[in-house]
C-alpha cells in the first residue's frame, strides 16, 4: 500500500517501481473522502489529477527526463489561480467565477511535472486567523475537530496535516501560512516578499502578500520553493536574485541567534509557550548557539501599523469587485448605480471583509490620512531600520509563532481585537519583507501543538532553511 513520508523517499519508489502517480493520487483521493468533514477542500480535480498522474507514469517509464515535482500532489489555497479552474477567495463575490490564466507558481509547478489535486477552503480573502471567515464553511483542525485551524490557510494547512496531500501553497500577509502551521503542527515556510512571484494570486494588501509553502518537513519545503521562487516579468516587484539549491549543499547553519525580550515577557503570551520557548533557547545554547536578549521596543506597535496599511490596500484591491464585468450580482432592483453597487457588495462580502474594507477606507480619508496611513508607514520605515540593525550583528530571530496554542471555534469571534493580536509575533515578518518559518517543536498540556518562528534576513532562505533543518533534528534528538 502507499505511503507517503517525504517527497525524496517518493522519488524513490517511484524510480524503483515500488510506486506510481497513479497510486499515489488514489491514495490521497481517498483520504480526502475520508476526511470531508474537516472542509479543507473547496473542490477536487479528481479525473483530471488521474489522468496526469498516468500521463507522467508513461512519461517516466518511457525514459523521458523528469520534473524536479514529478509526481508530487499539490492543493492550492482558494486565492491561487489556476486556469480553466474556479477560484473564489472563499466569498461569495467570486463564487462560480473561473480563472483565465495560471499563477506564475502554478505554472512553475506544473512545469515541473507537479499533480494539482484540488483548491482549498480559506478565511475569505486571507482576512482571518482562524478560518472562520469562509463563505463556505469552517475548517477543523485534523487534531482536534473542535478547535480552529488557524488562517487564513487553514485548509490549505490542514490538508497537509491530515495528509490529504504531499505539501500545499497558502498565502501570508501577516501570518497566514505560519500561525496555521503551527496550530497544525507541521512546518510553514514565507518566503521573502519578491521571492515568489505575486501574479496570479488574488490580492488582499500588495505590500504584504506572499506565497508560502505548507510541508511536513524542512526539505520538502525547500524543494517545492526552488520550483516556485525566481525572478517573473509579470510581478514587478518580483526579485532578480538567483535561486539557490537550499538545502543541497552542506552549509553548517550561522550560529548567532537573537531574540526579543518583550516577546517572550508579553502578557498575552501563554506560560506553557513561555516556558517552552525559553527552554529550547537554552538547549540552543548548550549545542552550540550563541543566543542573546536583545530590546524591541516596537513590539506593541505592530499589529496596529500592519492593520492600518493592510486594510488601506485591501480598500483599494477589492474595490474591483463591484459585480459589473464578473461575480456576484444581486437580484434585488437598483433605482441607481450606486444602489447597485451597494446591494452587490453588501451580499457578496462578508463581515469580516466588510470590516477591514470600512477600516482601510476611513484611514485613507482625506481628515485621517496623515494621523494614520501617513504615520503607520512611518512606523513602518522604523521597524525596517531596526531590522537591518539587528541583522547586521545576528543572523536570525526567534520568537514564539503565536501567543496561545489554537483555540476552540467560536472562542474569539465576538472580539476581533484579541482575533487581531493573535497574529502579534508573525505580522512583523511581513511588514519588513524578511523570510519566517514556523517550526513544530512542542506539544502543550492540552494536546496541542505549537513550535517557533525563525527569521532571518532579506533573501536568505538559505541560512533560514539550514538553522531549521538543525533546529528539527534537536527536537528529534530530544
């Protein structure tokens, strides 16, 4: 029967024919079935992934060179385009609506001979923490059906957790491939903001958004980024710099590691997630690390900075979706275009998209612009200058992913205040553009699992992939 346990030892089997792509897109055909209740997938490409799963079974029994995915099932979270396949953003504005064209990542991983399985359930354009923003339904968590999932890939994050899939693609604006991740217990790579291209993803806050990687291990994570990183005509903010073969040289990982006092003295942060943090970095110190407390006084400024400049952009993005050319059109009557728009809106976007639309829309208003937008990018020119600072004397950070491990569904939708401060350890990443992993290291008292964030500096996935490949084996060797 087959198995998966890592794309490597897949290319194995199927090179010694213990294994095909057929086999091993029925496997997860079935555990998909077997798992409809999670909600994790809005929809299945089932024929067409069989179809070429057997074409590149013929294809590598021919003889013919193969893709550096040959083979591998991949889910795509439901803001990735892939053409002549619907995408949604899990609203109800885009219900129904098929894409056109392929995302550049999708393109590259099917260039690379990988098998789309099917798109996956997400909060509703990527705003939320716990994916219970979707217009179609909540994710669960595969570990606990009664707690979120996190977001806004939850599906996307657990559809690798429960195995319905070989490693998927999310998206993070402030967090949403690495605080899923880490409710999920398996690992959730943002790369750089420039490093993957942007085309074809559908977008909440352009500053922000990045496609990041969902894997159950290190290497995977790094195999699926060497396909999907590099330079793109169609992103101009798409970075020249070379791709590097992460993890396939043996580069012993930078040893001076800093972390921020006030995140691990944070009162919103758990004990259990206190203490196990603390703990690790005195393991790192005993391995050889050489780990240092170092001030941030920016801490508590962040999430609001990040939600000021994210609803800005997200004010401006969606406003493209009005139901004139595609998407949700109301059935009610307009006397007036404006009517027309509003009845539009107003059915197809949900409250939380409402809300952060109404939020980006006031601050960018001609009485608030400076007092807030004007002042936020300000603040965010300070958090970069200090980046750069710290990286120039250390070559990663550590933090927690997120301050409690993943709560129950319902716990925190009535006060989107504590939902915005769960992403107060991972939006920092995003406001400066830097590379963030989160690493499933422990397990807290109730069951759940929780890890760590790394980060290092602009483009250096490398050194970022090498500390976390040693960061797992430390947690293994425990």
């Amino acid at each position: 029967m087959f198995t998966f346990r890592g794309i490597q030892q897949y290319f194995q089997l199927l090179a010694s024919n213990q294994a095909t792509c057929e086999e091993a897109v029925q496997y997860f055909l079935h555990k998909i079935t077997d798992n409809t209740h999670l909600n994790a997938f809005l929809e299945i490409y089932a024929e067409e992934a069989l179809e070429r799963a057997r074409q590149l079974d013929t294809k590598r029994k021919a003889g013919v060179p193969v893709g550096k995915l040959h083979g591998v099932v991949v889910g795509i979270k439901d803001v990735i385009c892939y053409k002549g396949h619907k995408v949604s953003a899990a609203s109800k504005i885009l219900e129904g609506f098929t894409s056109i064209y392929n995302a550049t990542a999708v393109e590259r991983l099917l260039a690379e001979d990988a098998i789309i399985i099917g798109r996956q359930n997400c909060d509703e354009f990527a705003m939320g923490s716990s994916n219970e923003n979707s217009a179609f339904g909540n994710v669960l968590n595969a570990k606990d059906n009664s707690r979120v999932p996190g977001g806004s890939s939850g599906g996307s994050a657990v559809s690798v957790q429960a195995g319905l899939c070989m490693v998927s693609l999310g998206s993070d604006t402030g967090g949403s491939v690495r605080q899923p991740a880490d409710f999920c217990g398996i690992i959730g790579l943002k790369p750089t903001y420039g490093r993957v291209s942007r085309y074809g993803l559908i977008a909440y806050a352009s500053s922000f958004d990045q496609i990041g990687i969902f894997a159950s291990s290190v290497e995977d994570a790094a195999t699926v980024l060497e396909v999907i990183a590099g330079q793109d005509d169609y992103d101009s903010t798409s970075s020249h710099k070379p791709v590097m073969p992460y993890l396939q040289q043996n580069t012993a990982p930078a040893k001076k590691i800093a972390y921020f006092k006030e995140a691990l003295s944070h009162p919103g942060l758990d004990p259990e997630i206190k203490a196990q943090t603390e703990s690790f970095l005195q393991k790192l110190t005993t391995e050889g690390y050489d780990v240092q407390p170092i001030d941030f006084e920016y801490l508590d400024y962040i999430v609001s900075t990040y939600y000021i400049l994210t609803t800005a952009e997200a004010s401006s993005n969606l406003s493209r979706f009005d139901g004139v050319k595609y998407g949700h059109r109301s059935a009610k009557n307009a006397p007036t275009l404006a009517d027309f728009y509003k009845n539009n809106r107003s059915e197809g976007f949900g409250k939380e998209v409402k809300r952060r639309i109404l939020l980006g829309t006031f601050v960018l208003s001609a009485g608030y612009f400076d007092a807030y937008f004007t002042k936020a990018q300000q603040v965010r020119k300070l958090l970069l200058d200090k980046t750069t600072a710290i990286f120039k004397d250390f070559d990663a950070i550590i933090s927690p992913t997120v301050p409690t491990p993943a709560f129950k569904i319902g716990e925190k939708s009535n006060d989107p205040i504590e939902m915005f401060l769960a992403d107060i350890y991972t939006v920092f990443a995003n406001l400066v553009g830097i590379p963030a992993i989160s690493l499933p290291l422990f397990t807290h008292s109730n069951g759940m699992n929780f890890g760590i964030q790394v980060m290092t500096s602009h483009f250096d996935e490398e050194n970022l992939l090498h500390l976390s490949k040693d960061f797992m084996r430390l947690r293994i060797s425990e």
